[in-house]
C-alpha cells in the first residue's frame, strides 16, 4: 500500500485566548491517499479551517503528529515549512490574499521566483492563460472583480505544479455562478496537475463532488461519507 499523502494522527491544536488556553482540534486522526479529493464540513467553528491549516504546516499541531509527503511537518522549523510549502502546496483562501501593487502576472510569478524557478514569467503567463486571464495579466487586483482575483489566486497555486492542493471556503466571497466556475476550475487544476485536494466548504453541491466527506463539530470528526463507487 502507498504511503499516504497527508497523515495525521492523534492531531491536536490549543491556542490560548484572553481567558486562558482554548482547544480547537483534538484527537484528530485522518490519512489522504495520492489524488484523493476530500471536503471538509461542519458547522462553523467545528475546527475545518484550523484542520486545513494544519495539513498546510500554517499552524502547529500541539498534540500529536502531521506528515505530508512523508515529512513530519510538527518537527520542522518555519524556515523548513515556508521551504516545504513552496515546493509541494499550493494554498488557496477565501480572501485571495494577492498583493495590491503587483500585476496578476507578477502576483503568480514572483513566488516562483523566490522559488529559483527560471521560467516563472513564462509558466505564469501559461497558468493565468489556463484560467481564462490571459487579456487580464497587466491588470492590479483592484481593477479586477472579486471572481477574476480568485482566478489570479488559483493560478498562483498551481503554478509550481504542487503535489497538494488545499483551499478554504474558494468561493466564500463569490455569486453563486462565479463561484461555480471557480470550483470548475479548482477540480480542473487538480485534475491537469494531478493533485491530491482537500478543501473546506459550507456547499452542499461542492462537498458532493469530492471523493469524500469528512464533518467535524467541536473539534473532531464526527463522521465520514465517500462518494458512490468508492470503497471505504
């Protein structure tokens, strides 16, 4: 049996608050297998997003144990994760996170670049191109709407061709038909650069195009459900 992508066992996450230590994740045991396509849903503040930060390296677990790839991503370093990242994820928010004052082909290729990689312009004009952007890659974020932003975002992410997609809520802040085009795109990413993808979702229609489901409530996984004519 191939090793899993993702694997996390006993995972947990205590942040302290104002009135002292909080637990936002306990017991959390779960493994992604190569090019598995997995929701996780719940109600809010169940724990989706903390979870999805975990798998990211963009939280530490404080209980427990989060490999991705076969590296223990709870013993490495900032400068090891950000380095990790980098190479083998690809990120995307529900608030798009690009920078004001780059273009949308400077937002894509400029992490590719820190990235040492030689062609960063090239492949970034080939990503944009491939979300439907390509008349759009001179344009600042502010003159784009909040779907063509999300696309930048989404080609930001596949431009290093990661191994793991991970998105939060994608279409949170989208009309119902942008955001459909949005998730269009996301599996269709996935599906050129063969990606393992784990997305957080409050959609029914979204969480029922993944392989499977995973809720939370309270911090832990309640359940599990798999797509038609996948075993369990």
């Amino acid at each position: 049996m191939t090793e899993p992508v993702l694997s996390l066992q006993g995972a947990g996450l205590t942040l302290q608050g104002n009135a002292g230590p909080v637990e936002i994740l306990r017991g959390i045991s779960l493994e992604v297998e190569r090019g598995e396509t997995v929701g996780l849903v719940g109600p809010s503040g169940s724990g989706k997003s903390s979870l999805l930060m975990l798998m990211g390296g963009l939280e530490r677990a404080t209980a427990g144990s989060v490999a991705a790839l076969g590296h223990d991503l709870t013993a490495m370093d900032e400068n090891a994760l950000a380095r990790f990242r980098r190479g083998n994820m690809g990120v995307v928010f529900q608030s798009f996170h690009l920078i004001p004052t780059m273009t949308a082909l400077e937002n894509v290729a400029t992490p590719l670049e820190l990235a040492g990689v030689r062609d960063a312009f090239e492949r970034a004009e080939a990503e944009l191109k491939a979300v439907g952007l390509g008349a759009r890659m001179d344009h600042y974020p502010a003159q784009m709407s909040g779907g063509e932003q999300q696309r930048v975002a989404l080609a930001r992410a596949a431009a290093p061709r990661p191994a793991i997609l991970l998105a939060d809520e994608p279409t949170g802040n989208l009309d119902g038909a942008t955001g459909q085009a949005i998730m269009d795109l996301l599996f269709g990413l996935r599906d050129r650069h063969g990606a393992t993808l784990v997305l957080v979702t409050h959609a029914p229609e979204l969480a029922a195009r993944c392989d499977r489901v995973v809720q939370l409530r309270d911090g832990h996984i309640e359940g599990e459900t798999r797509s038609a004519g996948i075993p369990a």
